[in-house]
C-alpha cells in the first residue's frame, strides 16, 4: 500500500491579482497578504510517494539552476529544498525511482535537473524514469506566447536527450499500484493530478488546478490559466467527488496549508470541512 508524505522545497512570490484573477484585491488581501509589490509568497510543496522499493516523486519545485535575473523575479527563498527534504526521510537523490512532473512550468519540474560543475544539464534523479505526458510536453516545446515564460526549455528537454522521460497514455491512467493520473486543461494543456490511493482514503494532489486552500472557492481560478472556463468546470467535478469519496486535497502552493477535506454546507456550497496537516487528515499507517 502506498504510504505518502510532504517535500517542502522553499517559497517564491507571484503576483497578487494574477493568482486570483477575476477576485477583486479587497477579498483575496485577506486570504494572502501581498507585499509592497503585489507579490504573495507562496509555497512549492512536493509529495513523496512510497511503495515498497519504488520512491515516487510528484513534481519538483523550482531547483535552484537559474540565473540571478531570473531569481529577481520570483525571489525563492527560504531553508527548504528538494534535497533537504528528501534526506530528512532518509533518502539521497540516487534511491528515486521515478519523477512525475504535473506539468512543466518552471515552479513544477526546475528541481527535475540540476547544472553541474561543467556547466551541463543533467538529471537530478540519476536513477529514476521521467513522466510527463506527449500532449503537454510538445504544448511546452512550442509555447504560445501567454505562457512562453513559464516553459524554459532547459528544465525539460535535457530529459528526452537523456532518454528518461516516459509518456502517460491517457488520462485516467493507474500508471503504478494505487497511482493514477487524472488529465486537465484549463490551466495548461493536458496537466496531470495524482490521485494516489492509501489504506484509509485516496489523496488528489491538486497543482495548480487548486493550488491553495483560498482556490477551493469556484470563482478563485488563475489570470494564469488558458482556459479558466474549463478550469471552473474541472474544479466543480473534482470538488464534488472529494465530498462523495471524502478525498483529501493536497495543496502544492499554499503558504501555510498542505490540504484540506471538504463537504457540501447547507447552501449546497462545496467547503472546507477540515485544514491541516497532511499527517493529521491520514491515518498512521498511511504516513511516515
């Protein structure tokens, strides 16, 4: 059975409004405080997925192989990191065995690679096979010009050179035991969540279909997003089936909360039931 547990890897800043688009700054303000800038801080917060000798990495966070330029822009920061992270479970970059990146903007799969003393490109994860989907990966290789700055070539191309990447077929996919990959297209074409089966309830890993707990709210969808009408309608389905399955949403940008239960109040709104840590919504045997 698959046991789970949260990578943190650092915090970096985007825009206020470009976050919550079409919500006024008055409300989403309350919900993550901007800076003098506009900027909000927010998390880039992996999963770790465990089943027997297979290590299973859900995305990577931002790595730490760009240049200052581009650093200014997002200000990464704090003490966490990919690898930290993974040494605190006992675990060194060489025992994973497989990376699946959601999709392949920058915050997602930059951890994927790492620049080495030479100046070359090369895996983070020596050992581990690479998942993406084809759909997504050509929409990255030949970006439109809205998303063009979120897709840098050098954090996913290396990876087909390599001859790591593998494809997900289709969507719905169970691509290992208790592991299957759900296919959405309102924030980028063809992004992939996670759903990940445990002893006591399933774990959807939401990217950036839901990014925060503030996201949980329909009308709470990205400026970012390419569709946001198919954003809301994805949303609405995976909202309704976490209250009918009593899924536990997990979030991979929230500043301050990893995931979330939610129910259907008496208005018939989709809620929050319960916010948390990831270690209190599981059971123990489920968890490190």
């Amino acid at each position: 059975m698959n046991r789970i547990s949260v990578l943190e890897t650092g915090f970096f800043k985007l825009d206020g409004g470009a976050m919550f688009g079409v919500v006024p700054k008055t409300m989403w303000q309350k919900l993550n405080p901007p800076d003098e800038n506009n900027l909000c801080t927010w998390a880039m917060r992996c999963l770790l997925v465990e089943n027997g000798s297979r290590k299973i990495l859900v995305d990577t966070g931002i790595g730490n192989k760009q240049d200052e330029k581009f650093r200014g822009h997002f200000h990464p920061h704090g003490s966490d990191s990919l690898t930290a992270s993974l040494k605190q479970k006992g675990l060194r970059p060489e025992d994973v065995t497989d990376v699946f990146l959601t999709h392949l903007h920058f915050d997602h799969c930059g951890g994927a690679l790492v620049r080495e003393a030479d100046g070359r490109i090369a895996p983070a994860f020596p050992n581990a096979v690479y998942w993406s989907n084809r759909q997504h990966f050509d929409w990255a290789c030949r970006p439109n010009a809205r998303e063009q700055a979120s897709f840098l070539s050098e954090n996913f191309v290396p990876l087909a050179e390599e001859g790591v990447l593998r494809w997900v077929e289709e969507d719905g996919q169970e691509l290992f035991p208790g592991f299957r990959a759900h296919w959405v297209n309102g924030h980028t074409e063809a992004m992939m969540l996670p759903e990940i089966r445990t002893a006591s309830r399933n774990v959807l890993y939401c990217a950036d279909l839901m990014p925060s707990e503030a996201h949980l709210n329909l009308p709470y969808v990205m400026a970012y997003d390419i569709r946001p009408l198919d954003s809301l309608r994805e949303k609405e389905h995976f909202l309704s089936r976490a209250v009918d399955e009593e899924t536990v949403l997990f979030f991979e940008h929230s500043p301050t909360t990893e995931c979330a239960t939610v129910v259907r109040n008496e208005k018939g709104r989709i809620v929050a039931k319960q916010l948390g840590r990831l270690q209190d919504l599981l059971q123990p045997m489920d968890r490190e």
